[in-house]
C-alpha cells in the first residue's frame, strides 16, 4: 500500500531508539514492532536484524516460532476461530472452511484489500456456546456454516452465490 514502506520504517527506527541493540532485547523489540504495525513485516526484521546484527534468518525464524507473532498485516475486520476441544468437536473446523471459502484466504491470511483476516486462535473460554467465532473480539456463538455468509454480510462482505468458483460479471449466479 501506498506510503506503507516510510511507515514501517518510522515505526521501526522509534522502537530500535527505545531498546538497547542486544540480543537480549530481540523479543521486546519485536513486540513493539508489532504493537506499532499490527504485524511483523519482512523488512522491519530485516532492519531488526542489522541493528541487533545477527543473521536475518535469526530474527524470522523468532519471528515464526512464538504464534505472538503475525506475519501478515492485519484485517480491518479480524476473525479468529475457536479451535478449543469443545470447539473443534462441535465443527470448528468446518465453520474454519466456510470462512475459508467465501473470503478466498487460508487461515492466518489477510484479504487482499486488507478488509479481513483469518486465524485459528485456541480455547476462548466460551465452550457452551461452542462452535465460536470472535469477529473483532465479539464472540459468535454456535456458529454453523450457515450463519457465515450472515456474519460476513454483516461486516459489508460483498458474496456471491457460486459453485466452486467466483462469479464472473453479468453471469447470474448460481444456489
């Protein structure tokens, strides 16, 4: 996005001002990276990398290893599903794929226009209300395939209703 690369820059110049430059301070510094942006982006590691100067890879694979840690930028509207035991036994795991579907993302991804972001997140703490979805930390309870498409209209998701593939413009849909 436009301007996206000063920003990342400012934020991570401010934040390596605030911290020693040592090794010690990786995951501190990382973490406020992130408080800044809203994710970790391979160039503010690698700026990371040069002022604590240790290898790049060092600081991705920190980056990669604590689930802290996003590497995509994201969504405006962030949905997260419950894959707690409750959850994931209730069909966690096919309300994942919905979302999946009509959002065209896999999990851990954001949409191209950064309006929504997928994740699977583990036990919310809501398990009577299982399956759960936090839309924007809001919970959604009992969430089956079918209230997808309404939760997704709800937030102004435009959807099209085809089989298997994306409606193409002036073809009329398909149930």
């Amino acid at each position: 996005m436009e301007g996206e690369m000063e920003q990342i820059q400012s934020a991570v110049e401010e934040v390596l001002r605030k911290f020693d430059t040592d090794i010690e301070q990786l995951l501190p510094i990382l973490q406020a990276v992130q408080g800044k942006l809203g994710y970790l982006p391979a160039v503010a590691m690698k700026m990371v990398a040069a002022a604590v100067e240790i290898p790049e890879v060092y600081v991705y694979s920190v980056g990669t290893f604590y689930n802290q840690f996003r590497l995509n930028p994201p969504g405006k509207h962030q949905i997260k599903v419950c894959m707690g035991t409750a959850c994931h036994m209730t069909g966690g795991d096919i309300i994942m794929d919905s979302f999946e579907r009509r959002l065209e993302i896999e999990e851990g991804e954001t949409t191209e226009d950064r309006e929504f972001s997928l994740e699977r997140v583990a036990c919310v703490g809501c398990c009577a209300l299982a399956p759960v979805v936090l839309v924007n930390e809001e919970v959604e309870a009992k969430v089956r395939p079918t209230r997808v498409d309404g939760i997704l209209l709800g937030l102004g998701k435009e959807l099209t209703l085809t089989k298997g593939k994306k409606q193409e413009e002036g073809e009329p849909g398909e149930c």
